[in-house]
C-alpha cells in the first residue's frame, strides 16, 4: 500500500503543476501580443491557445482521481 500511496501523490503534485502550468499560459496567451513576437513563437502560441484547454482538463482530472485514490487509502 505505501508504494501506491506515493504513486498517487506523485501523480497528484504533477496534476497541480500541469494546472499551474496551463494557468500561467493561459495568463500569457492573454497579455502577449503575436505581432511583438519572432513568427516561430507564434507557431508555438497558436499550439498552446488550441491545446490549453485540454492541457487544464487532464491535469484537472489526473489530479481528482489521485486525491481520489489517496483519501480512500
């Protein structure tokens, strides 16, 4: 049982840091402007604002299950 209890802890601190991480983008995407950017970080921009939301959504739900698991143990 320990060994899957730090498993779900694992899994639940990189669903906070996926969460915190689309945030930030999220954050970004907002304030930076794509004609003040090289055209190669546009690409990546355009990448993040389509994959963002998905990004948010599986870390979310990584998260749940992992809390999910630690408090049933």
């Amino acid at each position: 049982m320990p060994m899957f209890a730090q498993l779900a802890a694992l899994a639940a601190w990189f669903g906070v840091l996926g969460m915190f991480t689309a945030s930030l983008n999220a954050v970004a995407l907002r304030l930076v402007r794509t004609d003040e950017v090289p055209r190669y970080v546009r690409r990546r921009m355009r990448w993040w604002s389509t994959h963002n939301p998905f990004l948010m959504l599986l870390s979310t739900a990584l998260t749940i299950t992992a809390l999910t698991c630690l408090a049933t143990l």
